[in-house]
C-alpha cells in the first residue's frame, strides 16, 4: 500500500465521538466491565473491495489509515486540544458507525465529510480497532465551589455527578450511568460511547448541540436518545457534567502507587 493510499484511508476518524467524556479523580471501582465479544476482540488482515462487507478490524492495518487523525486527535487517539474529542479507548463498532454517518452526511460535518469520504467499511472497522486499542488519559474535573443559585455550596463537578449517577426524573432525565457505565466505559458495540477520558470543552459542545434537538443518523438510523436526554439539561449542568466526565476513570486503571521507603 503506498504512503499516499495510507494517509487517505487514515484521514478519517474524526470528531466521531458522542459525548465522549472524562470524569473526576474521585472516580470509584465498578463491576467489570462488558467483555467484547469474539467479533470485536478478532484480527483479521484480508483487504476488502471498498463496498464490500466489513470484518472484525485489524488494529495493525488501522495504525497506518489512522496516520492522518492524529493532526487532530492525536497519534495515540489522545487529542491536545480539548475541541476534538479523544479517540483512545473508543469502542471499535461506535467509531466506525460515526465514521459512516460522516461518509453518508447523516452526522453534518464538513471537514469529517472530507476525511470519511475515501473509507471503505473495512477501513473504519480498523482504524476503530486501532484506537480502541489505545488508552485513554483522564483530565482533572472543576472542584471550585459554587458561590450562587440553586447549587451553591456544591463543588462544580458534583452537579454533574449527581446527574451522572441518578439523573432527575421529575424532570425525564435519566441516569447517565444506565447506558454509559459506572465509569463511563459505555458498552462494545455501535450505540453506547465510552466517555471517560473526554475533554470536557467537547462534551459540553456535544450537549449543547443535543439540547438544541441534533441527531445524528436519519430515519430508521437515526438515533435520537440523546437529543430527548439533553433537552432539560441548563448551562451549569451541561458544564459540570462534562467537567465530572473529564476526570472520571476507573480506579483499576490508575498507575500503582509508589511503595514507600
């Protein structure tokens, strides 16, 4: 493959991430997560026609067609600046059906538009094993008290973690957790994103979009579980739900402390 088929094929994976976030340091062990299936956890190295039916994704092949992403995201899937989302960690089948909707116009983004429009269904497949592979690095989530309104009192990030965890059904918002985990580790598969490991200038973007009614995909693709999700959410839960997103991660996934000496 040449050096200009790979940074074609590599130019897509982009803003492609639903509300993909990142939550506070205070995060807690969960239940294990959903183990992939057979299907996700497969390599297979078979090139395929550009319509033809996509397989398991090969990671190694996605390395190469994920080179152009990196501009944006990151080499390793971690974006350094927080208004394109972090791809490590992602699940395979949700990075690729996002990659699909930007091919098709289905998700309104130019520039993805632009990246997607060369993937064959193969490609996607793998340049989402490449970064499911990868691991995400968690932010640090906002704990400055505050000072006025219905809140006052809370730290900044607890607003959202209240929500995260419990939602508010007097107003029809449900738990965040119920779909996206514990930990925000979402579920392997097209519909259900990972969020933890999210800057929160891009989930709080997302929210925003999702409130105004933005759904991604159309008919009988669409899915319009976050626009309804999002439609009661105010400004300050929206910011403090994606301040708790950027620092949540699980606790099993933290670095070992130090023994001391």
């Amino acid at each position: 493959m040449t050096l200009k088929r790979i940074l074609a094929l590599g130019a897509a994976v982009g803003t492609a991430i639903a509300l993909a976030g990142v939550a506070i340091a205070q995060s807690e062990a969960a239940p294990a997560d959903v183990t992939p299936t057979a299907d996700a956890a497969a390599s297979v190295a078979t090139e395929l026609p550009a319509d033809g039916p996509a397989v398991p994704g090969d990671a190694t092949a996605g390395e190469g067609k994920a080179a152009a992403c990196a501009a944006c995201h990151g080499a390793d899937g971690n974006a350094a600046d927080p208004q394109y989302p972090n791809l490590a960690g992602q699940h395979e089948h949700y990075i690729a059906r996002q990659l699909a909707l930007f091919k098709s116009g289905e998700r309104d983004n130019a520039i993805m538009l632009g990246f997607a429009a060369t993937l064959s269904s193969q490609d996607m497949r793998d340049i989402g094993a490449y970064f499911a592979r990868q691991a995400v690095k968690p932010g640090v989530a906002d704990e400055t008290l505050i000072s006025e309104g219905p809140n006052a009192g809370r730290k900044f990030y607890q607003v959202g973690e209240r929500l995260y965890r419990h939602g508010d059904a007097a107003r029809d918002i449900p738990s965040c957790k119920a779909c996206h985990g514990p930990t925000g580790a979402g579920v392997p598969g097209p519909s259900w994103p990972a969020l933890h490991g999210q800057h929160a200038q891009y989930t709080a973007d997302v929210l925003r979009r999702f409130r105004d009614g933005e759904v991604w995909g159309k008919d009988a693709n669409a899915n319009a579980i976050m626009a309804a999700v999002a439609r009661n959410l105010t400004d300050e839960e929206i910011d403090s739900l994606a301040s708790y997103l950027q620092g949540l991660h699980d606790v099993r996934d933290a670095a070992p402390a130090t023994a001391a000496r």
